[in-house]
RNA sequence: GGAGGGAUGGCCGAGCGGUUGAAGGCGGCGGUCUUGAAAACCGCUGUGGGGGAAACUCCACCCUGGGUUCGAAUCCCAGUCCCUCCGCCA
C-alpha cells in the first residue's frame, strides 16, 4: 500500500508512476484519496475536541454526584456531546474505509532504477551466465524426455486432477526431492538463511498483506465451506506475515527465511499459454527466499538475494541470464524486480526460473511490519523481498533438458550427486 | 464434535461504571555505592495519531466488532484466539 501522505502530497509523481507501471482510469481515485484525505483532517480536530469536551464534562458530574449535588443539566449536555461524537465517529470510519479501499487496490510505485516500457519487451538484460547448451543431436523438449525416461506423467495427473497437473514417479520424483534438498542445504547452511516450514493455508488478511488480495482473487484457489482460508500461491505469503503486527529490532535486520512449500495458482496460464509440460501448473513447488530488512539497505540486500538464487544456478551448471523487469512488467507489491531465466535447450529459448523483488514498504504498510532503527526510538515500516530460489519443477525441466544425451538419459549434476545417493545418470525405463 | 475456564503494558499480575493509561512485581535503561561486578537504594521505562521550535499538550488504544451509559478495562451481545476435560484422529 501506497502511503496516503505521499498521495496527498505529490499526486502528480504518483499518478506518473503508477501509469508507467500500466494502471489505468487512475485520476479519478486518486482525486478521491486526496479529497477522502481532506476530509479526514478535517473531520479529526473536531472529533477530538468534542471528546475533550465530553471527558472534562465526565469529571465535574462525578465530582458532584460525590457532592451530593444534581447533575442533571450536565448530564444533558453530555447527552447532546455523545450524539455529536457518534456522528462524526460514524463519517470518520466511512472515510478511512473508502480511503482504505482504493489504497489497496493500487499497485507500488517503481523505483527510480527500473526501466519505463509497457510489457516485457523493455525488460533489459543485465548480465548472462554460462554457455548456452549446445548437442551434436536435436535435443528433446522435457514433455518427451520426461515420459521416455518413465519419470514424468500427464495423463496420468489429468486422470485424477485434469489439465495443468503432473505426477512425478521413480527418479523423477526423487530428482524433485534432491533439488529441494539441495537449494535448502545451500541457502541455509552457506546463506544464512532461517529455514521456515509455514503453513499451506492461509487466510484473507495475509493475503491483503503481500497484495495478492483484494485484487487478484481469481488467482488464488479457496477453501469451499464457510472457512476464509486460500490454499498459498506462494511462501511469499506466510514469510511475509511472519512478523506481521510485529515492531522488529532494527539491530536484528536483516532477517532472511527460506521456505519450501506447494504453490497453487488457479488462472496459471488461462490465456492457453505454455499448455503443454511442467512450465505453468496449477500446483508447484517452490523455494522462496524472503528477507525483512531497514530502508538503507533495501536494495543492497536485493542485489544480495538474487545473488543467492543465481548461485544456485551455477552450481547446478545451468546456463542464465539476470533481466531487470521494466514498470509494464512488474508485479502489483514490486518497486523492481529481477528475474532469472534459464536457458532450455528442448525450447530454444531463455525461461523465468526465479523473480525476486524488493517491494519496499508495500507490504510492511499492508501487513504492519515495522523496525525501530538501533532497537530505540520512534518505529518505521521496514522493507520487504522475496525472490524464488529457484522454482523446483521449473530447476527440475532445466536440469533434464541441458543434462540430456543422444541415448535419452540424463547426466545428474553433480551438486545434486549427494542428494541423490550418489546417482550419475538418469537412464531410460526399458 | 461436547462441557467448562480465560484474553490487561516486553513478561507476570491487580483492577467498587467516575482524575485508571491502568496498582504491584519481573525484566530493561540511567544514577548512587564499588578497584570492577553483584547486592542494595533512587529515578526512568507501552503504542499510534494531532498541535508546538521546544518544554509540553490533546486524542485514541486493556483480544476484535457492535451496544448500554453523561461516562466502560470494568455491564450486555456477537466473533476470534488460547487453556482444561471428554470424544475422534495422522
């Protein structure tokens, strides 16, 4: 959420970027925010008084009914305060609210860094890693090496749960649990970072904290029955409001969780978007990174965390490059985003493999996630990123794809040898 | 699922409907004492918002939301969460 001060006061830079980012028929609810915000100020002063009033009234009419005395035209006048005060409680809480409801919907404002551009043919790349996998034969798309090896099955997961689902059987299941295994044992023991294992329900107001509610409900998959739980798109959810209400020790920041979970997604790829293999599905899994943090050193831990997902990369030997995304192509809580493709050989082409965002205070705001700088003083809402490091399913298809060889096996990376008691090659069923 | 009990400041814990933003204790911070520390003693010590250069001052907040009342931490209603017992259960 986008700070109502900052609306109020710079309207202009406000509605130039959130435009650049693509929002659209921004005017008029900007207008209201201020005006909503007018009329809070104005509302305030006299409410106060009013109250003021009414407390010093209370204490002469205890001090006289002590005295024995009749109080009777005090108690009248305080009849009369009370209604007054009631009134303007009522037009106070419309406003907050309505001034509430429009700040939630707003996306964040784009950092001063990010590219301006429509969509994400202005991402800019910004570094790339490795070579891109070359065979001396046509190399196969995973939707084929997957079901050849006997590792990976569609049909099977459309049986039981329709499109957009896989079953992963043998070694590839297997495979699956090594890399999980292996991203958590980098990030925690050689990254620092806390090992969380969250809930995978979650209810709406964590959702309102990371902005994936009020606006995006047809993302998410929700609980039936009278339960206000959602199944987590992502950890980023349950990280987030893991200090959520909470005041941290600024001496403490910052504070790095990494998160294994399932993610569910609901409209993943209803455009008919990458329909075939384990691109887009509406169950994942993902290891999230997540880092709370003061804002002098925001984006310096940005740098930090992508930093952290590459290494995985490179550890596995998988060929990538770093994109910075331009303000059309940013997601809804990000001030900048970086997200790391990978290259994959059945498709020719560079693949999203992680994205990881500083959001700033964006969720803080929403989630009420404040530090006090030094642990003294007066509390401010401290920053928030997360970045995927990496996407299982999606580390699982690159490691297949630039692994594979003429014969249709696979070559296991060696990072991912121990996890894997020991095993090189991932031969075809027979 | 059934039956009871509870929710107060960083923590524990008091609180006849009327100077109670809230006793007391612990913890924390500062000081006295000490070569240093401990102990003892003294003082300070919640959050958010408004006004003020500042001293300071005003308002709100005792789980949440409603209600009663001139006035609510205290009374009423609803909800959430926690605890105990019973049942069920990986």
């Amino acid at each position: 959420m986008l700070d109502p001060a900052i609306v109020r006061d710079h309207l202009d830079e406000v509605e130039k970027g959130l435009t650049e980012r693509g929002a659209t028929n921004l005017k008029a609810d900007l207008a209201t925010i201020k005006e909503l915000d007018t009329r809070r100020k104005a509302i305030i002063p006299n409410l106060e008084e009013a109250r003021r009033e009414r407390k010093e009234l209370g204490a002469r009419v205890a001090l006289a009914k002590r005295a024995g005395e009749s109080a009777d035209d005090l108690l009248k006048k305080g009849r009369a305060l009370s209604d007054g005060i009631h009134e303007q409680e009522k037009d106070l809480a419309a406003v907050e609210q309505e001034q509430q409801k429009l700040l939630l919907r707003l996306p964040n404002l784009p950092h001063k860094s990010v590219p301006r551009g429509a969509n994400e043919k202005a991402n800019q790349e910004i570094n790339r890693w490795g070579e891109v996998t070359r065979f001396d034969f046509t190399p196969k798309a995973h939707w084929d090496l997957g079901p050849e090896l006997g590792i990976l099955d569609f049909e099977r997961a459309t049986q039981m749960s329709g499109a957009r689902f896989a079953v992963l059987l043998g070694v590839g299941a297997k495979l699956n649990r090594a890399i999980i295994n292996f991203m958590l044992a980098v990030h925690t023991k050689e990254h620092g970072y806390i090992e969380v294992a969250p809930p995978f329900l979650v209810n709406e107001e964590a959702l309102i904290g990371t902005g994936n509610l009020p606006r995006f409900e047809a993302d998410l998959f929700k609980m039936a029955g009278n339960s206000n739980l959602y199944l987590v798109p992502t950890a980023e959810v349950p990280l987030a409001n893991l200090h959520r209400e909470e005041i941290l020790d600024g001496r403490r920041l910052p504070l790095s969780y990494v998160a294994y979970t399932p993610c569910f997604r609901s409209e993943a790829g209803s455009y008919g978007k990458d329909v075939r293999g384990l691109i887009r599905q509406h169950q994942f899994e993902k290891i999230e990174l997540f880092k709370f943090t003061t804002p002098d050193q925001s984006y310096r831990e940005h740098e930090t965390l992508t930093r952290h997902a590459e290494i995985i990369l490179e550890k596995l030997g998988l060929p990538y490059r770093r994109m910075v995304l331009s303000t059309g192509d940013m997601g809804f809580a990000a001030a900048k985003t970086y997200d790391l493709e990978v290259w994959l050989p059945g498709q020719e082409t560079y693949r999203e493999i992680s994205s990881c965002s500083n959001t700033e205070a964006f969720q803080a705001r929403r989630a009420g996630i404040k530090f006090r700088p030094g642990g003294v003083g007066k509390a401010e809402f401290a920053h928030t990123l997360n970045g995927s490091g990496l996407a299982v399913g999606r580390t699982l298809i690159a490691v297949l794809e630039n692994g594979q060889q003429a014969d249709g096996s696979v070559v296991v990376p060696e990072a991912l040898r121990p996890f894997m008691d020991g095993q090189e090659v991932i031969e075809p069923a027979r």
